[in-house]
C-alpha cells in the first residue's frame, strides 16, 4: 500500500455441478429407472399372455383389421380372458376377483302351462270377436234385406188391382225373430168367414205377392194363426185353439200351392187369443189374423247396455 497506490484482487468464480450437490444425475437417474420399470413390465406381460392376447394388444396399437366393436371378441383382448377364470393368475399374484354371470332362468312347468293358457285364452277371444263381427255384418245384409223385401211387398200391393184397397189388412215390420207379415182382419173385410178355415180370395191375392217374396229369400218361415178372445160357439169339442191352427194350416197349403217349397217351412202353428194385436181389447176384428215370419238367419248382436244412473 505504499505510495497511497490501492491493491487490486482478482477472484475466479469457477461455475458448474460440482460436488455431489448438484441435480443434473438426479434427473438422468430417474429416466433411467422409469425406464427400467417400463422394461420389466413389458418382461412381465410377455411372461403371462399367450400369443393371440399379444396379438390382440398388438393390433390394438396398430390394427391389421378395423373393428367397429370396442368389447368383446372386438376389444384388445380379442374376446380372450388372461385366464379360464376371467384373470390371469401367477403363482406369486394374489387372487383375483373372478365375477360369473348367473346362467338363464329355468322356466317352470307351471309357467309355461300358465303362458300356454294365456296365449290359447287370447286365440280364442281374438277368434270369439271374428267371429261376432261376422254375424254382425251378416245380420245388418240381412236386415237391408228385410227393408228391400218390405218395401216391395208394399209397392206390390199397390200396383195390383183389387189389392191397393187392402193395405190396411197388411202389416209389415222387423221383429228380432224377423221379418214378420201379418194379415190382419177388419170390421168389413175378413180373411175366413166366421168360425171357419176356408179361404177367401181377397187373403189368397196377398198370399201369392206374399209368395212372390219368400222365392227371393232364402229364409225359412214360420206360420201362426191367431183369433179374438170371442169362444167359437157350434161345437163342444172346438175351440179358438182348433181354429186358430186349421187357419195357419190353409195358409201353409195356399204358399205351397203358389210355389214356396214345403222345406222353406219352419212351423205352422195356433195360438188361438193367447197373443192379441189389440191386447186393450181382445174382442177387436184386428186380433184375427196370419202372422207370416221369415226367420232370421243371423242373430242381432244384443245393444250395448245402457249407462249407470249417477
């Protein structure tokens, strides 16, 4: 320091990992055993799959055929489990979880007697509705029928000379048994005389129009005979009941006279005054008369019933 002259000191900082506290071999090192465990787990899938589950692996990385499934036989394993249990299982490995599914649900006999009745229950409704639409449609044919057979027995009358006077002996409506034509006496004109069975020609004219009719149909046909409550009087053993069936029983003879074939006819039949057309006066002309039925071939289906009072 002589002369006033400052000392100059130079230091040489040398930089670097030295010592063993540096951090660079520490990050090589970890490299190093991250690679090693790679290495040796790779040993260890080798050692316990088979060749088509490396396969599987494989073409999962980089497939030799796409697949559109990702499970099952279409997933990495390619439907193959790394064992028959489900896992792979080493003679060092702990057990593994094996999960089985629940095979199917044996049906009972009594189940399948039960479905069996069901399915035969359901046949049968299925059959049971074909077949009331059926009769349905068979009786609305039928009933349209009736309306045509009525409407030209009337028409008939009317353009007959002699018989557009008696329409009023005539009456036509559809009953549930079916079409029913009643010939009905009236205070001057009688289809019997008093008491008897013989025709008169004015009920033989109507009969043949009559007639006319049951050849367009196929039905068959029921005759009945009826008479007022007033007692036949001549004889002990003749009664309203004789009468009344003897009448039906000319009837019968006259529409096959006229063509209606004998097997066309159902009954013939007397009801005497049992079945009045008048019932507030049975001594009425009125109540004597032919009731003609073409029977129904088709049974109306019953109207629905009416709803519940609230």
């Amino acid at each position: 320091m002589a002369n006033g002259e400052a000392t100059i000191v130079i230091k040489k900082v040398v930089k670097g990992g030295g010592g063993h506290h540096g951090g660079a071999w520490k990050v090589a090192y970890a490299d190093f055993v991250t690679a090693m465990m790679a290495f040796f787990l790779l040993l260890w899938l080798l050692n316990v799959t088979t060749d088509e589950q490396r396969h599987g692996v494989a073409d999962y990385f980089a497939p030799s055929a796409a697949s559109k499934s990702t499970s099952g036989s279409g997933g990495i394993m390619g439907g193959m489990s790394m064992s028959t249990e489900g896992a792979r299982v080493g003679q060092s490995s702990p057990p593994s979880v094996v999960m089985e599914m629940a095979p199917p649900r044996q049906r009972k006999p009594a189940e399948e007697d039960e479905d069996q009745k069901e399915g035969e229950a359901g046949h049968e409704e299925a059959k049971q509705l074909e077949e009331r639409e059926l009769l349905r449609q068979m009786a609305e044919r039928e009933q349209e029928e009736f309306e045509n057979a009525e409407e030209a027995l009337r028409q008939a009358m009317q353009d007959s000379p002699g018989l557009s006077d008696m329409a009023k002996n005539l009456i036509v409506d559809n009953t549930p048994e079916g079409l029913r034509i009643q010939l009905v006496d009236q205070e001057n004109a009688s289809m019997f005389p008093s008491g008897g069975s013989t025709m008169q020609e004015n009920l033989q004219k109507i009969l043949e129009k009559v007639a006319d009719i049951i050849h367009r149909m196929p039905n068959q046909i029921a005759i009945t005979g009826h008479t007022d409550s007033i007692p036949f009087r001549g004889r002990n053993d003749y009664s309203n009941w004789e009468l009344s069936a003897e009448r039906a029983n000319a009837s019968r003879r006259t529409l096959v006279g006229f063509g209606v074939p004998i097997s066309r006819i159902a009954t013939v039949s007397g009801k005497a005054d049992t079945d009045p057309l008048v019932p507030e006066d049975p001594t009425l002309p009125t109540n004597r008369r032919i009731s003609i039925v073409l029977l129904r071939e088709a049974a109306l289906m019953p109207s629905a019933p009416p709803a519940p009072d609230n």
